[in-house]
C-alpha cells in the first residue's frame, strides 16, 4: 500500500513557481519505504499479540478466519507496480537523455570597460542610451523588458564641477528557438502521453467496476439488516467478505492505474511544455565626472554677431556587459499559458552586438555639436542685414575725405609742435632763474 502511494506521489503535475531550492529526491524516499518494510510488519505483529492476549484468541482461531478471508493477491500488484515503474522509467530515460544532450550550459558575457573623454552633457548620454540605441534594438518594434530602469544621478558640486552615475538592465524581446531533439524524443514523448491517457480510461472502467461492486455490497448489507451478530450464517460472512474484497480490489486496481497514468501523463506534458527562448541581455553601468566652461565665437573687431555656449565636458567611464542568454519556460493552459518565469540555461558572448553597441554610442558623442548656430532662414536674412549695414560704416573713404583727413592731420602735428616747443621756452626760463638765485 505505501509502494502504491509512492508512486501516485511521483505522478504529480509540476511546479511552474520559480523555485530557489532544489528538492533532493531518490534517497530519502527508499529509506522510508525500506523502514517502513521493516518495521511496518512488526509493529502489526506486536499489535496482534496484544490484541491475542488481551481476548483470548489463540493463534489457530486467528489462522483460521485468516485463511477464510479472500486472497489479497499482493505479488500481482507488485508485479504491477513493477511493470509500470519499468516502462515510465524507461520512457523518461530516453526522453532526458535526449534533452540532456541537447544543454549547453556556459556562462559567457561580453564585456566592455573604456574611458571617453568627451564634450557632451552626462545626462544626454543617458537619454541617447535609452530612447535610441535601445530602442533601435526592438524585436518587431515590441518595447524591450526593462528589469532595471535607467536613472540617472547627478551630482552637481561648485564651480560647474560634477559627478553623475547610473545603470540599466534591459533584454531585447525574446523570440522562439526551435529545440529539435530529434524523431526518437518525439515519438518518445508521444508514446508517454498515449500510455498515461490510456491507462486512465481503463481506470475510469475499473471506477466504474467499483460502483456497482459498492453497490453490491449495500444490497447484501441490506439483507442483513445491518447487523452482523454470532448468529450469522458463515456463508454469508464469506459472501460478504468476498463482495467487499471484490470492491477492495477494483479500488486499488484503479488506484494503481490512475498512479501510472497521472506519472506518464505528466512526463509527457513536462517535455511537450518546455518551449526555449532566445534573446540579449544587456546591462550598462556608467560613472564619470563633468566641468563646464564658457566657450564665444564672434567676437572679432569687426564682427556683430556673437553665440556664447557653456560647454559640458564629461569624463565617462562606461561599463557594459552584453551577453545572449537561452531561456526556458514550462507553457500551461487558460490566461497565464505563457506567464510562468523563464530559467536561463545559457549564456553565449556577443561580440558583433557590443560592437554595434559601442559604435552607436561612440557616434553620438562624435556628432554633438557645442556651438549653438543660426538654422532659421528668418535669421540667417536678419543676419545678413546686419552684415550689410556693418560693411556700410566701414566704407572705404573718397578722395575728398583723404584730403579732409590729410589736412586735419596736418593741423594736428602742427599744433603739436607748438606746445613742444611752448613747454621747451618754459624749461629753459626756468634753468636761468635758478641759475641767478
């Protein structure tokens, strides 16, 4: 009867829940069952002494009702057990043995760790990262699964100096990847699920069986009134325990039958369930301080139009870790068919995605432009205008303005010369004075 349990135990549907231990099966389970073969029979025996000693039953009246009670018949229904266990153990043999050599289990990444020095703000490179290298990455422009949201930290300190810090976890939307173990594991698997529906169709008919022998067994109570008292016939405490016997028996044949029938049912569902997943796993890590400075174009003589820009300059240290993980999850029935957790098997490198990776970021940074400029056609006219009227008042001069200018130089060195010569007749009255003093 344990052995019976044991197996319907095995039987049961699996867990989908992500799970964070691994139950330890095979050991324990053959202890008990070795315990309980030892000790079940002599504690019953011990039971039965006492129970002897207690009425005054001897052993002969004991042996003598046992040996009118129906046979059990326990060495066909360990035969059965045996049987069963045998195929269900055979089938899932093949079928793991194929999965088995079907795993890859590495644990690869592509790793990435540089240091940029470039004039750019350190928040756009976030905004870049996020709304156009990640996005353009998008498997049939489904939105990736963000498991860690980017979200930057600036740290602003005095004089436009600064620190900045952030991180993401991203995974491209994962898409179908075929297994293909080959024509023996699904015929494998086929032959599993056709056995376990079978036997529980022949254990429905044994259900039935049980219901009419139940039924037979109330009739004949029934005739009995209820009450089995000494002075009921023998033949009819042996009909009795023949009914019921047969009753007993079409509940464990049954019992057996939907154990065997649920573990092969359930083995089958457990590879036919599997679907594998593959997709990228990228995650981004970025450090790195930031000064800002002015920075004027325009400021010529002659020029009058001028753009002042305050220009960020930012040390990156960038740390990105790319890798193309397999993943595998158990589908089911209903709404949450495919809402179960994925676990991942493997992880491969991805040197050609780091690379895309690093080129578009490294493009970004290359392309910014730190000088604001006029891109309006409005603008650009006024500009002109302006332009125009400058070259206006710095003509160049006439004839008669060369003149002009020529003789206003003139009068200017003349007068020149007169206070020079003004301050030497002062300085010279002046030595003579002291002189006669």
């Amino acid at each position: 009867l344990y052995i019976m349990h044991v197996w319907k135990a095995a039987g049961k549907a699996i867990s989908r829940g992500a799970e964070q231990t691994i139950d330890s099966m095979g050991s324990g389970d053959l202890v008990k069952i070795i315990a309980f073969a030892l000790l079940l029979p002599v504690v019953v025996g011990l039971v039965v002494s006492w129970w002897m000693a207690a009425t005054d039953v001897t052993a002969a009246t004991v042996e003598q009702y046992y040996a009118a009670l129906p046979d059990f018949h326990a060495g066909w229904y360990l035969f059965g057990i045996f049987v069963g266990a045998l195929v269900c153990t055979a089938v899932t043999v093949v079928l793991l043995k194929r999965r088995l050599a079907h795993a890859n289990p590495v644990s690869e990444v592509s790793e990435l760790r540089e240091n940029w020095q470039e004039s750019v703000h350190p928040k756009e490179i976030f905004i870049n990262l996020d709304n156009l290298v990640m996005a353009n990455r998008r498997y049939r422009e489904v939105p990736n699964r963000v498991y860690r949201e980017l979200d930057p930290n600036l740290q602003e300190h005095v004089d436009g100096k600064g620190a900045f810090s952030g991180e993401m976890i991203q995974e491209i939307q994962p898409q179908v990847k075929p297994m293909g173990l080959g024509g023996l594991f699904d015929k494998s698997r086929l032959v599993s699920l056709l056995l376990g529906n079978s036997l529980f169709i022949i254990g429905v008919v044994f259900t039935f069986f049980l219901a009419y022998a139940t039924v037979d067994v109330v009739k004949l109570l029934d005739s009995m009134n209820y009450r089995l008292t000494e002075e009921t016939p023998y033949s009819d405490l042996m009909t009795l325990a023949g009914v019921v016997m047969t009753a007993v028996h079409f509940y464990l044949i049954g019992y057996v039958l939907r154990a065997f029938a649920g573990l092969a049912a359930n083995i089958a569902h457990l590879f036919y369930a599997e679907i594998q997943f593959e997709s990228m796993l990228i995650y981004f890590k970025c450090e790195g301080t930031f000064t800002e400075s002015k920075i004027s174009t325009g400021t010529g003589i002659h020029d009058s139009t001028r753009s002042e820009n305050t220009l960020v300059r930012s040390s990156i240290t960038p740390w990105v870790i790319v890798s193309r993980i397999v993943s595998t999850t158990f589908a089911a029935t209903g709404m949450k068919n495919l809402e179960h957790p994925r676990h991942i098997l493997e992880m491969h490198k991805s040197d050609d995605e780091m690379a895309s990776i690093r080129k578009d970021v490294i493009d970004f940074l290359k392309d910014r432009e730190s000088i604001a400029s006029i891109t309006s056609n409005r603008d650009l006219g006024n500009a002109s205008q302006i332009h125009q009227l400058n070259e206006q008042t710095r003509a160049i001069p006439t004839d008669q303005d060369r003149l002009q200018q020529s003789q206003s130089k003139t009068s200017d060195e003349e007068a020149a010369g007169y206070l020079r010569q003004q301050e030497e007749l002062g300085s010279d009255n002046d030595s003579d004075t002291d002189k006669n003093r």
